[in-house]
C-alpha cells in the first residue's frame, strides 16, 4: 500500500474535498483504497455520508487505543473504497499523545502491517501542522498539496514545504511531495491566472496540469453525503478530480501501479 497524506496548513483551501474526490475516482478505477479521516472536525466522514452516530471506531482509537485497522475501517456504498472516521474526540489526541513514546509514529506503527488489503490510503489532515499532521507526514509515503489560487496561499505553501524538510530529517526521510494541485481556479479572475503561473514557475512540474476549478456541483455535494463524483459524475469539478487521478497514478512509482 502506499501511503499519500492530503495536507496544507490553510484551512479552506479544498483538502477535504480533494482527499473525498481523488479516493472515489482511485476507487473507481479499480484500486482498492482507504480514506482516513484525520481532522477532528470529521469533515470526510460527513462529506462521504458517515453520520456521527454510525462512527464506532475512528481514527482516534486507532491512534490513541491502538484498535486495529481492520476494525477501524468502514466499507461505504461505493465499491472499493473503506474509511476511517473521525470525531470531535480526536481533538483530544493531541494532549493525550503528548506523554506517550513515539507519539509522531503512532499512525505509521498502527498501519504498519495491517494495510494488505489496501492497494492506496489517503489522510485528509487537519489543517495545522500540529501532532496529528506530524503523525500523518511520518506514516506517509508522499505528499498530496491542494492550493488554493490565491495569493495567501503561497505563503502557507512556503511554510509546509519547511516543515516537510523537517519531517525528513527527523522522522521519515523518505516523504517526497507528489504533487500540488491548484483548486477553486476560476478562470474569470485573472489573479487566479497570476498565482497559478507563479506556482508553476515556482515548482514545475511539480503542479499537476489538472486544475480543480470553482464549482456548484463540488459544494454541494457535500450536504447531499456524497463525493462530487456520485453526485454529478458529468460535472467539470468531477471531471477534474478524476484527470487529477489519472495523473496521480502516473506519478506512483512503477512497482505500485501494477496494483
């Protein structure tokens, strides 16, 4: 299985969105695939049609008790795709690891071993880069960056590639950043069109070529419980994340697409 963590420090920047869409649409091209849901808020759980109540065992038993993987993840109405959820209890966690031995690997020593069933896992991380983004950037294999097209986006940018530097040097040296994927673009404004080149100029190829743009159909989804993908497979926001699929598969290394 490999590892991919959906992380930016900014809030409101499309994460949870784009960890919802690209699971369904690597679900949908046959992988079979796993969704954690690291943001106390619970926001994937929702977004992907868990009602709080029906969330047993989350990601914060995972973390903190220790309960095994396979008792944590939820198979969902859309074949091929398990998640773990998430609760207001994992706000907790942060305080509660703080005492605890190896409390950054605690997501990768619960992972580790468990994951065969799974050819691909995705964690939609909080947005902060407290103990639970850390456990996630050491349980990663690489890096999944969704940023918005605007202009303070960048400056979070700058910040999570530092902290990504530090990740390696101390506690997983080989996370690498897969990609960056610009979201909410909006053709209309041209300083969406000045960010997205200043990115590209910036990063290269590093950028995904697609591009996540503003859409009806990716908001409301959500309230309906369901991926964009469900919801309005025709959709250009559907369209997109699934040309972000093709391309992320593109960008695994060669031993992981025979998955």
């Amino acid at each position: 299985m490999i590892c991919v963590a959906i992380a930016n420090q900014k809030g409101g920047v499309g994460k949870t969105t784009t960890a919802i869409n690209i699971a369904t649409a690597m679900a949908a091209t046959g992988w079979k695939t796993l969704l954690i849901d690291l943001d106390p808020q619970g926001n994937a759980s929702t977004g992907i049609g868990i009602h709080s109540a029906d969330r047993h065992r989350t990601s914060y038993d995972l973390l903190v008790d220790q309960v095994p993987l396979a008792e944590c993840a939820m198979p969902i109405s859309i074949p091929g795709l398990e998640v773990v959820t998430a609760t207001q209890d994992l706000t907790g966690a942060e305080v509660e690891l703080v005492s605890v031995e190896d409390r950054s690997g605690r997501l990768r020593s619960a992972l580790s071993g468990q994951s065969a069933g799974y050819d691909i896992c995705f964690i939609d991380c909080p947005p902060s880069l407290g103990l639970l983004t850390l456990n996630a950037l050491a349980a990663a294999d690489t890096l999944l960056v969704p940023l918005q097209c605007e202009f303070f986006a960048l400056e979070g940018l700058s910040q999570l590639l530092q902290t990504v530097e530090r990740v390696q040097q101390r506690f997983n040296p080989d996370l690498g950043i897969i990609g960056v994927a610009l979201t909410m673009f909006d053709r209309r404004n041209r300083l969406t069109d000045q960010v997205a080149d200043d990115v590209r100029d910036c990063l290269g190829p590093l950028v995904f070529e697609a591009v996540i743009p503003r859409n009806v159909r990716l908001s409301e989804a959500p309230s309906h419980g369901l991926p964009a993908l469900v919801y309005d497979h025709a959709c250009s926001g559907s369209r997109a994340y699934m040309a972000l699929a093709r391309e992320l598969i593109g960008r695994l290394p060669e031993r992981r697409k025979a998955a």
